[in-house]
C-alpha cells in the first residue's frame, strides 16, 4: 500500500471504487497499478506518473506499461504532441530498459 501512495495520482485512488477491491490483491500478487485505461487520454497524469517512475528507488524491476491505439492520437491535434514529450522525458535513460511486449511480459 505504500508504494501504491507514491505511485498513484490521487484521481486515480479516489475516482475508481473498484480499485478499493482490487488494490490489495494486486500489492499481494507483487503488482503496483499505476494507471486505468480510463485514464489514457489524461496527459498531465501520464506526465506526473512518469516522473514518479523515474525518480522511484527500487530493488526490483518495476514496470510502466503504455497500451493504446495510434488511432486515438487523432482526436485530438495536441495528443501527439504531448506523446513526443512524455517520450523525450522519458527516453535515454540507462537505468530503464525498453522492450516490446515479448521482451518485457514474457
């Protein structure tokens, strides 16, 4: 429950009741939710997440996993644009591995 604290924007642990259920199952299983597909268009969340990640200190890996559709970029002219600066911040660094699905879930 304290690394979920840190990691989870406060919109995301008060919105969602169904969280309330499933968070303590996944801290059981070793899992840290760090975001909803609800939340997949909310830049500024996706930005601040980011950051937590890099500033984490862990002894384990810990991953940060962004799912979505080229498609919905689309909607909206400035979504593409805010992708290219999560990416910009979070790109570089040696201390994060980056991998396609089967290098990272399998």
């Amino acid at each position: 429950p304290e690394m979920i604290n840190k990691i989870l924007p406060d919109v995301i642990k008060n919105s969602f009741t169904y969280l309330q259920k499933v968070l303590p199952v996944l801290v059981y299983m070793g899992i840290y939710l760090i975001a909803t597909i609800l939340m997949a268009k909310d830049f500024d969340a996706l930005m601040k997440m980011g950051e937590k990640f890099i500033e984490m200190q862990c002894d384990r890996p810990q991953i940060f996993y962004i799912w979505g559709h080229s498609y919905e970029m689309d909607y909206k002219p400035d979504y593409w644009v805010r992708m290219e600066e999560f990416c910009e911040m979070i790109s570089g660094r040696e201390d994060i591995f980056y991998g396609t699905n089967k290098e990272v879930l399998l």
